[in-house]
C-alpha cells in the first residue's frame, strides 16, 4: 500500500509496504520507498525495496528490488531489478 509522506503537487516521497501470511507455513515481508516527480508533462520515478520470504518448505532469502519508470497518459514504462542475497545455493 503505497503511504505519501510529503511533497507538493509537481511529485512526493512514499513508503510502501505488502506482507502475506497464510496457513501454508510460507510468509513474505516487503518494505519500500521511492519517489514521483512530474516533469513537462510526464511522471518519472525511482523505488526500491527489500523482501524477506519464507517458502512453504522452510527455505528463507532476502531480496533487492530496486526500479526506475516513465508514465504520460499515452503510455508508461517501467525497468525493475530483483537481487536474491545470500547463499546462492542451500542444501539442507
């Protein structure tokens, strides 16, 4: 859910957050922030977040999740990053 926390009519600076929860033993947790500026007409951005997720069978990693993207009312665009930390392979 994406959280303004200040800036004015031309952009502003937010947090956001998501998490999942369920009975299949499995959970994530998803913390943000970025920023929006309009500028000529178009909406520029730039974001980044980090996961931490916990799989049905136990396994537990973190991710990077940094972005950039370009929006007018004719059409938008959007580069997104996804960086897993830790070790690269787990056997258990």
């Amino acid at each position: 859910t994406m959280l303004p926390v200040m800036g004015n009519t031309e952009g502003f600076a937010f947090l956001d957050g998501t998490g999942k929860w369920g009975d299949d033993r499995g959970y994530l947790g998803a913390l943000g922030a970025g920023l929006r500026q309009i500028w000529n007409g178009t909406v520029f951005g730039g974001y980044f977040f980090t996961e931490y997720d916990r799989t049905t069978f136990g396994n537990n990693y973190w991710t990077l999740n940094p972005g950039l993207e370009a929006m007018t009312t004719h059409w938008d665009f959007h580069v997104n990053g996804y960086f897993p930390l830790g070790d690269r392979e787990n056997i258990a």
